[in-house]
C-alpha cells in the first residue's frame, strides 16, 4: 500500500502549478476556480543522500528510491460543506488521503485573482479549516445519532464509544480540529468514520521569488499558525519551482546557489510529507539492486520483510543488520562483515530508519 498527501487550498493559490512542478505532470493550471476537478495523483521519489552514497559504494546494477504519492485536489470554497462549489466532491477527495498540505498564498499578484479579494492567510486558513471541521461534525453527528440507539442495549464498548465522539463533537464545535485533541486511545472509536480534520497537517506557504531567503509578514502570519497547531510548515515558490523543473540537474543546483537557498522547496516538501506520515526508510543492497522501502514507524523486521514479498515473511528465519552509519564509516560490506558489525535481530525487531537489512528465510 503506498501512503499519500493530498494538497489542498483555496481557489488561485498555487496548488496546481506546485503540483505540476512536483511531479513535471501536467495537471491543468488555469486563473479560476475548479479546473481541477478529479484529482490527479503524482508519484514523486523520495530524495535521499544514503540512497545516492550506497549506489556511489556499492556500485548496483539498478537502484530503487522510495515514493511519496501527492494528490492535487480541486480548490476549496467557503460553503463547501453544504455543497457549494463542487464541495462534496472535494471533501470525499480529502477523506482518502493520509495527510494533507495545505497551501496557503503568501505573495501578491495583481494577474492571478484571489478569490476573497485581497491576500489574507489567517482567513484563508481559517476558511478552510472550518469547512473540514463543519463536514467532520456532520459525520459525527450521523454517528452519535446512530449510535445512542444501539448503546440503549447496554452494550459496554459502545457506550465509550459514544462518550468518545460526543467529547470530540464538543470540541469541533468550538473550533478545535481534531488531530490536537484526539488521543491515541480515542483514535480507535473514530477511525473508521474517514474524519479530515483529524489528519496530519502542514502547511505550505506560497511565496514570490523575494521571500525566499526573508519572510515577508504573510509567511511569518503562516509559521506562527503551524507553530501553534504543532502543524509541520514549509515555504515554496511555486514560481520557482515550476522553472526548476524545466531545468537540468546541473542547471538547478546552479540556479538554487544563486538564490541563496541549499535545496528545493518542494525537496522540502516531499521530505516534510514523508515525515507528517510518521514514515521511514530501511535499504537492501546488493550488487544487483539498492532499494529503498517505505514503513510506518515502529514496524518490526518480519513485517517488514512482507513488504518485499509474502514468502520472506512467511519464512522469516532472522534478520542480518547494519545501520547506515556503519556503512558511511566502512563503505563496504564485506569489510564489515570480516569486522563482526552485522547485527542478528529476530522478528520482533523494530527497524529504524537507516537499517540496511537482509533477509534470511526458508519457504
């Protein structure tokens, strides 16, 4: 299962011209409201400097880094709860994804209408927010409804159930998104109700080319609202990055020197998504093949050998070990193992990001 970010917005605030540099996708781009209407979906790679350091050691005949899905969903609208604009569409787009970015305007452009008038970003956001929550608390109003009937049996689990969603009914009410104040233990009450404002958020504030190395007062409005959501936050050009995208490898990296900046906002912007998803990264390598493979947090090394077949799970005998700084001292494997630092981990191991890991098993 791949893991995915939808990004979302108002009308006009760059969404689409951020998608189509991210993924050098095509996603049409236009000045009104709702040209996007079903979201495209873009495969990006993951960058990552120990993929490119196991290649340089190792020397394989392919490499395989890991992939992030972003997800363009149409622009947001006030009233979309209700249904205005294509509201209802938009949001069970949303419902899918894993997390969200959440792309905020923070330049000034006579050529591109916004679509309240003038460039506020606490409105904006604001604006956005409430409709998620207002969609939420229709669902969790189905859902009490629902259940207090079945509860009226005495059935133990789902009265706590009920008394979770009526807490968490209380708290959207007043303006509270959800993923501040839901607990690990309440998550399971709710998970299957698809809510959105329970989703990792981060936001991403959209900048003309003179904001990026200073924030202007739009941005720093922006960091101080992820600051205080304990959102994740990340600042991007969309104009920038669409002419990155036209250029080569070489050509990028010289342009990015000159503005001052060490890499790309969207570099920035896959990375932040692969961390809001709670998401790490263990390697096989081999003269064959370096790859990189995607897992939750906290997955332990038999489930982790099912990522790359059924059969290595199924047959999990034990795992061979070496974390990458190892190998960034050493540079070889063979060396390392003639030095004994091959660790043997069982399948209760939880595998940390980094691990370059070998499988043995028997089918």
């Amino acid at each position: 299962m791949g893991f995915n970010c939808g990004i979302v917005g108002l009308p006009n605030v760059g969404k689409s011209t951020l998608f189509n540099a991210l993924t050098k996708a095509k996603a049409e781009s236009a000045n009104y409201p709702f040209c996007t209407i079903d979201p495209n979906i873009g495969i990006v790679n993951v960058p990552d400097e120990r993929v490119d350091f196991l290649v340089e050691h190792i020397k394989p005949k392919s490499v395989v880094y890991t992939t992030i899905e972003f997800v363009d969903i149409a622009g947001l609208v006030k009233g979309a709860s209700k249904g205005e604009g294509l509201g209802n569409k938009f949001l069970s787009h949303i419902r899918q994804v894993d997390a969200i970015a959440h792309i905020v305007r923070c330049f000034e452009d006579s050529n591109i209408t916004h679509v309240d008038g003038d460039v506020n970003p606490e409105r904006d956001i604001d604006v956005i927010n409430t409709e998620l929550l207002l969609a939420d608390m229709e669902v969790l109003e189905r859902a009490i409804s629902r259940i207090s009937k079945a509860a009226k049996s005495g059935d133990k689990e789902l009265k706590e159930k009920l008394s979770v969603l009526e807490r968490i009914y209380a708290q959207a009410s007043e303006g509270n998104m959800l993923r501040k104040i839901v607990t690990k233990d309440e998550y399971k009450y709710i998970s299957d109700l698809s809510l959105i404002s329970v989703k990792p958020v981060m936001y991403v504030a959209n900048v003309d080319e003179g904001s990026i190395t200073v924030d202007n007062d739009y941005v720093k409005t922006v960091r101080k609202i992820a600051e205080r959501e304990n959102a994740a936050f990340v600042k991007i050009s969309g104009k920038i990055e669409a002419e990155l995208a036209e250029l080569s490898k070489e050509d990028a990296e010289e342009f990015l020197n000159e503005l001052g900046v060490d890499k790309s906002g969207l570099e920035s912007l896959i990375i932040s998504g692969y961390g809001l998803l709670d998401l790490i990264t263990f390697f096989t390598a081999g003269e064959k093949e370096v790859k990189a493979w995607t897992i939750k947090n906290g997955t332990t090394a038999k489930e982790a050998a099912g990522k790359i077949h059924s059969d290595i799970e199924r047959g999990f005998i034990r795992a061979e070990v070496v974390d990458f700084d190892t190998f960034r001292e050493i540079k070889s494997m063979n060396r390392i193992k003639e030095l004994g630092k091959v660790r043997l981990e069982g399948k209760e191991y939880i595998v940390k990001d980094g691990d370059i890991v070998y499988f043995r098993f028997n089918v």
